[in-house]
C-alpha cells in the first residue's frame, strides 16, 4: 500500500509538537488565530448554502474536491478561532485518500487539549466538520 495514514500521522505529530510547545493556552488560542488568518480565502463560489457544514454555530464553508484519487479539502470560516481549527483539520486530512480519511484516527485533536478548552458550540462545531470531511470521503471512496 503506498500513503497509508503514516504521512497523516506524522502530521498529527507535527500539530502536537507546535502546540505542547506553548504551555499557556492564551498562546495556543493565538497560534490557533495565525493559521487562521495564514490559510488561503475560500473562492467566493464556493461559499454555498449547501457547503455550509451544519452544526456549527459560526459558518464554516468546506469544499471537497477530488482528483487522483485524493480529496483536497478547502474551507473558510467568518470565525477565527474555528478557521484555524479547520485549517488544522485540512492540513491533517487534504490530499489524502477516501480510505485514509476515514480510516484516520485524529488523536491530535485530543492531545494538543482543544476539545476540553474549546466552548461546547466550538466543540460540536469541530466534531461537525469532522463528520462531513469524512462523509466527502465516503461518498468519494463509493464512486473510485
């Protein structure tokens, strides 16, 4: 098998790595913020009723695109903090395979603490985009 989810675990690692490197979770915020505003505007085409992922209480956009067996994964958010957390997300999961994505065991997000210090709407707003990112690969991985 070739990119079996070694390359999306090492990212994972990556992620903790940045994040226990900041002991203050003031920092971690402000980290989570810069990946935010570093990460590329969704295309303005993109920002659809039916892109928007449901259960979030800020909107976040998320667009799947598929090629070469892979799905790159692009989002926006009009929320900071939550951009950031997609752009963790879509750094972990984009150009990956359906297989890989759903098959993806995304401890990060347990290990660098954001679950426990995000605010329950925030927390079920990540558990959502979750969800859809691997319902994107569901619905890829029936049609390769």
């Amino acid at each position: 098998m070739g990119g079996d989810g070694a390359g999306l675990n090492a990212t994972q690692d990556e992620i903790i790595e940045e994040f226990t490197g900041l002991d203050d979770w003031m920092d971690r915020y402000q980290l989570l913020i810069d990946l935010g505003n570093e990460q590329e505007p969704l295309d303005e085409r993109y920002k659809t009723e039916s892109n928007l992922i449901d259960g979030c209480q800020s909107r976040v956009w998320l667009q799947a695109d598929y090629e070469d067996g892979r799905i790159r994964f692009t989002a926006e958010s009009d929320a900071l903090i939550v951009k950031g957390i997609v752009s963790l997300l879509i750094r972990v999961l984009s150009g990956h395979t359906p297989q890989e994505i759903l098959n993806a065991d995304l401890y990060f997000i347990d290990r660098i603490g954001l679950k426990e210090h995000l605010s329950p709407t925030r927390s079920n707003g990540l558990l959502a985009m979750v969800k859809q990112m691997r319902m994107y690969a569901l619905a890829f991985s029936k049609k390769s």
